[in-house]
C-alpha cells in the first residue's frame, strides 16, 4: 500500500495542500492520521483516485448512451 504525504497529494490531485486538509476534515477524502498533529496526514492513492471518480462530471454523451 502506497501512502503519499499531503503536498505529495494535493499535488497529485492538482490542488493546495490547504484545501486537501480542509476536504479530509470534512469527510470528503478519505485519509490516515498519523499522529496527534492535524497536518500530518497521508492518503492512499486510491482513496485519491476514488475521490476524482466521486467529483467526475460525466459528458453529455455519456448520461444519453446509458439512459
């Protein structure tokens, strides 16, 4: 299992590593404390990739050719 640390995250998700924090605490991300420090976080990459698929937007031709 592969563990990246918050900027290595936010970077792979193209966001700041303020705002990954702010979605982890949030719920939305899931994530690993790694101790009693709020900052020090870690996420796997495929919780990271499973968010994307979360906030994905289909394309129009995508939602018609499964209706």
């Amino acid at each position: 299992m592969e563990l990246l640390k918050t900027k290595a995250a936010a970077k792979y998700l193209a966001m700041s590593a303020t705002k990954l924090r702010e979605f982890a605490r949030k719920g939305k991300i899931a994530y690993i404390s790694m101790g009693e420090n709020t900052s020090d976080l870690r996420f796997k990459l495929t919780d990271l990739d499973a968010f994307v698929e979360r906030c994905r937007i289909p394309a129009t031709s995508e939602v018609a050719s499964r209706a």
